[in-house]
C-alpha cells in the first residue's frame, strides 16, 4: 500500500532553495569576501600586499590566478542540469575551458609555494594541486570514453580541490585562527585539502550509506 504524501510536510519543503542552491551560494558569497580582502589589494602594485610576494613568484602569480579564478566561475555551471539540457554544446565548451583552466592554474600553485613559502605548506601545496590535476584529467578521460555516470562523480571531486582557495582564506578571517599565526595557517590548510580529499565521496554515496526510510520499509514489507 503506497503512502500519502503530508500536505503539512510538503509545505514546509523550500524547492528553490535546495542543496545544491544553497552549496553555491554559500561559496559565491565567500568568493565575494575573499575577492574584496585579499585579491582587490593585489591590484594595486604599491600595496603591501603585492609586496609580500617574491618578484619570482609574481611571474607564476597571474596565469595561476586567472586560470584559478575562470575554473572556480566556471564549474558551478557544469554542475547545472538547466544548462546542460538547454544547450549542451555550451555545457562541453564551459568543460573544456574548465579543463583547460585547472590544466594551468594547479600546476603553478606548486613553484608559487616553493618560492613563497612557507616551506611548512609546500607539500600541501602539491598534494591539492594533484588532487585537482588528477580528478579533473580523470572527469575528462571518463567523458571521452562515454562514461557519464563516472564523468560527472570525478567532476564533483575536482571542484572542491579549487574550493580549498576560498575555503582556507575564509577561515583565515576568523580570528582565533589568526591569532595562531602559522600554526593556524598550517591546520586550516591541511584541513581544507583533506576535506576536499573526502567529502565529495561521502557525497557521492551518502544514499548508499544512509538508506531512505521508505526503502527500508519498502524491502521489510516486500
């Protein structure tokens, strides 16, 4: 016997306003924040922002930004299915360019971080570089071979490698964790690079993992 829906749930329920929705708008509003602290500053050659960074890592410093910045405005996109049955041609130009972007930006973050330094940070450096690099090659390679399924899983790894940027510079504000210095700076990275690591698989199976109510019902009455 099928059950009836609630109408008193039902109304409760926000459509516009779903995970998806609310993951992105989170993150644009701290794209915004890390924009207008940290980036605005960089603008200007005579800030000490500007002046904190090596005259050598200056010349890894742009294509790495912008690469970074075109694959972060870009993935959200990928992620759309409005997009993608519209027109799906401009869905695998917007990947391509994804592709390409993050092909330039991970790259470079590693000899920014070893000139730069900390030296305490240059294996974090390279561990989320690689992480982006390789899960985005592996999106790219699951598509050319027809494989959507996987393609989109390897997709929704890749964009929270690039997060880590926006992420770790978000927290850096907080000010318990300003006040800790470099310590802070190290445990806020490493922690970001590993949750970029692991939680877009919990994400991928958390249905798996945590079964829906009507399913188990579903099997006990079957």
């Amino acid at each position: 016997m099928s059950s009836v829906p609630n109408p008193s749930n039902q109304s409760l329920r926000f459509p516009f306003l779903n995970s998806k929705r609310a993951f992105f708008l989170l993150f644009g509003s701290m794209a915004l924040l890390v924009i207008y602290v940290f980036e605005v500053p960089l603008m200007n050659p005579n800030s000490p922002a500007w002046a904190h960074f090596a005259p050598k890592s200056r010349l890894w410093l742009l294509p790495h930004a912008l690469g970074g910045t075109l694959a972060l405005l870009l993935a959200p996109f990928q992620f759309s299915n409005r997009l993608r049955r519209w027109n799906l041609q401009l869905h695998r130009v917007l990947g391509r360019i994804y592709v390409g972007a993050v092909m330039v930006a991970a790259p470079m973050a590693i000899p920014i971080a070893a000139i730069q330094g900390p030296p305490e940070l240059l294996m974090a450096a390279v561990m989320q570089s690689s992480g982006w690099l390789i899960t985005t090659l592996i999106a790219l390679y699951c598509i050319r071979t027809g494989n959507i399924t996987q393609h989109r899983q390897w997709m929704i790894r890749s964009y929270p490698f690039g997060l880590v940027f926006l992420a770790t510079r978000t927290l850096f504000l907080v000010p318990a964790i300003h006040r800790m210095g470099l310590l802070g700076i190290i445990e806020v990275v490493w922690s970001c690079v590993f949750a970029a690591a692991f939680i877009p698989t919990f994400v991928i199976n958390w249905r798996a993992i945590f079964p829906l109510k009507k399913m188990q019902a579903a099997k006990a009455g079957g």
